[in-house]
C-alpha cells in the first residue's frame, strides 16, 4: 500500500465513511503526506479517548 492509499484508507476509518473521507481529503490544504499522516493520527486518537470514560 503506498503513503495516498494509505492516507485514503485510514480517514476512511477516521470519518467512518468515503464520502467525509474524500470531503477531508479534497479540501485545500497545502500538507505533505506526513503531515497528513500525523492529521489523522491525531483525530484517530482524539476520537479513541472522547470514546472512553474514567471508570473504564
């Protein structure tokens, strides 16, 4: 899987569907793969912890 599928691939999981995925995807921004890579890695973990609570 090259740095683009793979980007395409985990907002896909991020957003839980294409369609946000490819809106995210589309959008003007001026980032580099790596930038992108650390985005959506940071909104993957951001969504994980706002998931759990104290007690767990």
């Amino acid at each position: 899987m090259n740095y683009l599928e793979q980007i395409k691939h985990q907002a896909e999981q991020t957003f839980g569907n294409k369609e946000k995925a490819d809106a995210w995807l589309n959008q003007p921004k001026k980032l580099s793969v790596t930038e992108r890579l650390w985005s959506l890695h940071a909104r993957l973990k951001d969504t994980y912890w706002s998931g759990m609570s104290l007690s767990e």
